[in-house]
C-alpha cells in the first residue's frame, strides 16, 4: 500500500515492456559499517538504478501469470504458486540466499447464508456468512435477538452484553471500533448462540470474517445498516426471533512465503523489507499488490548488482527481503513468519519496511504515521518508526514530492512487527478511501472516487495503475533500503 537522481528517468511505453527478469551478478561479502559514509553513497545508487521500467517487467509477469490461472494469484492456487516461483527463481539467480516458508491456511466454500426473520409475515434479509465461520445445525439456529449495546465500542467488551441477556440468543451487534473476532468472543462469553453484525454505513451486508477456523466459535454472520437498525429497533419494543442458517466448508491448503537476504552484512542488524504476493480471488491483484512486490524485487536485484560492482562493498547490514502470501486472509504469512522467529531474531531486526499498493490510479502519497502526529487512530509505532517516517517526508520533500500520514490501522504486514516492538514504516497510494476534493488539489486525479477503484475486483490489471506514483514509490523504496542497508544511524542506532 505504501531522489536523488542523477538523471531523470522517464517510462515511455511501459506496456509493451513484459521481459524476463535480468539475472544480477552474485551479492558479494559486506565490508565494515565504517567504509561506508553517513551521506549514503548506495543510497544514491539505488535511486538512480532502480527504474519503473525495470520493475513493470515484474508486474506484466504477474499479470501473465495470473492470465493463465484463473485470473488471480490468490494464497493457495496455481497463480500465487507460479508468482511465488517467479520471485524465489530470479533472486537465487541474483545470488540471494532464498528460502520458501510454507504454512497452512483454510479456504472457506459458503453453501448456505440465510438470515429469516419469523413471526406473522417470515422474512429473509440480505446475508454474508462470515469468513471461517461455525456452520449453524442442519435447519438453522433458531432463537430470541438480544441487543448489544451501541456504544463508542459496540459489542467489544463484556458490559455491553448484561447478564443473563443473551444466554441461548442470537447477538445483534453493529459494527465498529474493533475486529469482528473480538466481538464474537465477546457475545460468546455472555452465552450467545449466535452474533449478527449489522453495517454502520452503506446499503450491503456486512462482510467480515476470522483469520483461521478455529477462530470461528459461534455462527457469525452480517447484514446491512437498514436491516440491522430495523431489527434493533423491533427488538426494544418486543421479542423478535430469527432464524440463522449458515453452512460453510473449510478446506485446508499449503501456501509459502519467499524470503531472500543479502549473503554479507551484520546480521544483528537486519533491514527487513516486505510485501504480499497473493491477490485476492476475485482479480489479479496488480496494484494490489504486485506493485509493492514488483518494485521490492526490482530494488533487490539493483542492490545485487551494486554489492557486485563495488568489489565486495556491499552492505554493511543484512538486507532481508521477504514476500508475504495470504496477506488478503488477514495477514498470515507474516504472522507466521513472525511467530517463528525467536527473541534473539527478533532483536535482529533493527526495522521493518512494507509497501502495499504503492500504484494506485486515483493516488495519495501516503506515509505510515509512526510518531502519530496526525492523532488518527491507532498510537505511534514502536520506538525508531518516527525516525523511519521523518526519514521518508525528507527524502519526498526534497524532490518537491505531496505526501501525507497514513494511520499505523493494521490491514497490513507491518502489523506482526509492529506487535513485537520492531520499528516500521513505509508508503501507500490509497485502496477503497475515496479522494477528497483537498487531496485532488494537491496530487490531481478525481476527488469524490476511491483512491483505486478497482480495489480487490477483477480491473486490478495492468491497464489501471498510475505509473508515476509507482516511480516515486520506488524511489522511495530505494532510497530506504540503501540508506539503512548501510548505516542504522538515521533510525537512532
């Protein structure tokens, strides 16, 4: 989501550019942190080196890719297998040490998602049964609603359920201020049978879900604003019973993650970089997010090429980069990878970069908020992260680049990172937000439409991207990597 150039690179007729990835010399051993200076020498490299050109090679692969399977790379499926072969194949030719890492993950097949409200005049609301949610007995789940309270918090915490309320009841909750797993839990301990959660905005259903099966204790489902108000207010004036009925499979599925780093430098001083590879089903996820994954292996192979040129001066920390799959399933491949790591390793990491989305066709320039400045949600990352973001605006600033705070809001990788202390940051052009009519002012483009309309559809292609928020986002990627592959000082280390 998320220059200092020494000539102006241009992207003329990208779209006819689909080559094979270049194969880059083998990365050579690290020399000393002292035979590198402050001012970033690779830095500057980098930056001059990496190219849009270079990188749409990887996201007309990608397009390619996802053309010959079903029209996406979703986690779990011959396209994320080939996208994921792709990336693993042209680094080990790079001279990357590369690895798989494989985990497991669920796909949920719906078969049935009804919500009937009974009485006199049965009637049957729009439905989404929630991902990896617990199927209803065959029949349905028949029972009173009980009404959580609306709040600041609907739903979140043990008082909005009073007790003895919902024992053997169907919860309706609205939606809002905290994850659709914690609300379930919530009505579960207060003995609901059942939770519906109704929308807080918009005319559709609710369409939320949990990580994992076993995250799924009581059937969940969600409706609409308009249902969701009408049944509430029914049930204050009197008993209203439903009957739920959802039935869903889970089927379990191997995916894998690919992490390549740097054969030299400290590695006590890890430069982590990550992006996920998967899209969702229902497209081929170009922008989303073959953009930040294109532009991480465009910046590896570049970086490849400038350990090798400089005979053995390459960087002075470890560069690791990694590609996340099953991000679209609630960031999973990073929460694995993560998890497997122990306390030492984790120390080892001196930062985390992500970038997800980083070519949207109506785009903000947005910075991961890490001293929270903008007081926006989530508090400020962990310590080093406003160093990141200052390091990110500085480098924008000086090539005359708009640029603004994103909200540290957890739909992406930096998420597991940001849970175990490791400092984070990055960029993003925008998802579903639309774009205000400010926002049009400074960086063009339609105020009033979302920053990328095709967000998780099927015309997330290499027709729809903008293609100059994309070089500027691999400018700063390349900017970051070389300045701390070389030197921590920037960060405070």
């Amino acid at each position: 989501m998320r220059t200092i150039r020494h000539r102006r690179r241009s992207i003329p007729a990208l779209a006819a550019l689909a080559a094979a990835a270049v194969a880059a010399p083998v990365l050579l051993a690290a020399a000393p942190a002292s035979a590198h200076p402050r001012e970033g020498r690779l830095a500057k490299e980098l930056v001059e080196e990496v190219t849009a050109r270079g990188a749409y090679r990887h996201l007309a692969k990608f397009q390619q890719i996802a053309d010959a399977n079903g029209g996406n790379r979703a986690a779990g499926t011959p396209g994320h297998a080939a996208s994921a072969a792709y990336v693993h194949d042209t680094l080990k030719k790079a001279g990357y040490d590369v690895a798989y890492q494989d985990f497991d993950i669920y796909e949920a097949h719906t078969k049935t998602e009804k919500t009937t409200v009974l009485g006199d005049r049965p009637r049957e609301l729009a439905t989404a049964a929630f991902t990896f949610t617990r199927s209803t007995p065959a029949g349905g789940l028949t029972a009173p609603l009980a009404l959580a309270r609306v709040d600041d918090t609907p739903g979140c915490t043990a008082d909005d359920y009073p007790a003895g309320a919902f024992t053997g009841k169907i919860a309706l909750v609205k939606r809002g201020a905290c994850t659709f797993v914690e609300k379930q839990r919530a009505a579960a301990a207060a003995g609901a049978a059942g939770v519906i959660v109704y929308n807080h905005s918009g005319t559709t259903p609710v369409r939320g879900g949990f990580s994992s099966p076993s995250e799924g204790t009581i059937p969940s489902a969600g409706i609409s604003l308009a249902d969701g108000e009408a049944l509430a207010a029914a049930a204050a004036e009197g008993e209203v019973t439903v009957r739920l009925d959802l039935d869903q499979e889970h089927v379990k599925k191997t995916t894998r993650n690919v992490i390549a780093e740097t054969k030299g430098g400290r590695a006590d001083r890890v430069v982590a970089v990550g992006a996920h590879l998967d899209s969702v089903p229902e497209g081929p996820g170009i922008n989303d997010n073959g953009s930040g994954s294109a532009g991480l292996l465009e910046v590896a192979l570049k970086l490849a090429d400038e350990g090798a040129d400089r005979k053995g001066r390459g960087p002075a920390n470890k560069v690791r980069f990694a590609w996340w799959s099953a991000e679209e399933l609630g960031l999973l491949g990073s929460e694995h990878y993560v998890a497997q790591l122990s306390e030492k390793q984790k120390k080892d990491i001196a930062l985390y970069l992500n970038f997800d989305m980083i070519a949207s066709p109506n785009p903000v320039q947005f910075v991961y908020d890490g001293d929270d400045s903008d007081k926006t949600g989530a508090g400020a990352g962990p310590a080093g992260s406003a160093q990141i973001e200052s390091l990110i605006n500085g480098f924008l600033d000086r090539k005359g680049k708009p640029h603004e705070g994103s909200d540290f809001d957890g739909r992406s990788d930096y998420g597991p990172f940001i849970e175990n202390g490791i400092p984070a940051g990055g960029t993003f052009t925008g998802a579903e937000g639309v774009k205000t009519a400010e926002q049009a002012k400074r960086y063009g483009g339609t105020a009033g439409a979302p920053y990328d309309p095709n967000y998780h559809g099927a015309g997330d292609t290499l027709k729809n991207l903008d293609l100059k928020a994309f070089d500027t986002n691999l400018d700063v990627i390349a900017y970051a990597v070389g300045t701390y592959a070389q030197d921590l000082s920037p960060l405070g280390k």
